[in-house]
C-alpha cells in the first residue's frame, strides 16, 4: 500500500472546481417525494380554508327598506340588517327558545322586517336602540337571524351640570 503525497499542482486543481473538492461533496439527491406531497397537501388545505372563510363570511349590508324592495332577489343570501326594533313586538317564547320581534329603519318608519331568532333572548334587550341581524331572509319574507348584535344606549354618559359662574369683586 503505497501512499503518494498529493502535489502542488493536484491540489491547486481540486480549489479550481469550487470551495469544496468534488471527491469530498456530496451530491445532492434533491427534494425527497414526502416533502413535496406534505407541502403540496398543507398548501391544498391552507387555500380551501381561505376560499371556505371568505364565502360563508360574506354577507350583505342592508336597510330595512332595502330589503323590503328587494325580497325576490335576496331570499336564501348571506344578510346584514340594521334597523330599530318596533315597540311591542317583541315575542318570546322560552319552551321553543325562540324571539320573535320586527325592526324598522330609524329615517322611514313605513317598511317593517319580522325577524325570528332560534337563541337565548339577550339580557339587555328591551334597552337595546337598535339592532344588527345576520341571517337569512326565507321565501315567505321572514328574516332568520343567527347573530343578533344589540346597540344599546350608554349608561355612563354624565348629565350635564349647571356651572355658576361668579364675578369676583
């Protein structure tokens, strides 16, 4: 076993083909197939949640005089409604957990929207000023609220007080 000691030349040849001499780097086998098919399912999943989120989060935003002219075209879509709630028509029933009530738009009291909503009635309800609903207006024109957002009025706004003001003499 004879062992040759490597020349100037051979060594000045091996830095020529880069930083790292070919007989010691290791050739690459590239990407390995359970990489590619994790990532490639991740991206898949990452993109339907996106397309999911955005169809079911999008939801229209009308008045309720918008919703009165526009009842054939609107049945069965994504809605949001703003409006007032009509004293007296609250209806609760609390067997069927069920709150039925009607709302109107504050500017044009004339168009009313029933609306039925199948959750617990809201504490603060008979205070709130007005109401948000999201939910689905049916074919017989009623609104099926699934998020019900009240406004209610502030309790924390201070009365204003009478200042006097004297003159010092």
């Amino acid at each position: 076993m004879s062992t040759t000691t490597p020349t100037f030349e051979d060594l000045e040849s091996e830095f020529e083909e880069g930083p790292i001499p070919s007989r010691l780097a290791r050739k690459r086998s590239g990407v390995k197939p359970q990489f590619l098919v994790a990532g490639l399912l991740l991206i898949g999943v990452i993109v339907s949640l996106m397309v999911y989120g955005l169809t079911t989060a999008k939801a229209y935003w009308l008045t309720v005089d918008e919703v009165q002219q526009q009842k054939g075209s609107l049945a069965d879509k994504r809605l949001r409604v703003n409006g007032i709630v009509v004293d007296g028509s609250e209806q609760w029933d609390a067997e069927a957990v069920t709150l039925r009530f009607r709302i109107q738009d504050e500017e044009s009291p004339n168009g009313q929207l029933e609306i039925v909503y199948y959750e617990p009635r809201p504490d603060n309800f008979q205070r709130a000023a007005s109401v948000i609903v999201e939910g689905e207006l049916k074919p017989g024109g009623v609104f099926e609220a699934d998020v019900l957002l009240l406004k209610c009025p502030s309790r924390y706004e201070e009365a204003p007080e009478d200042i006097l003001l004297e003159a010092s003499r």
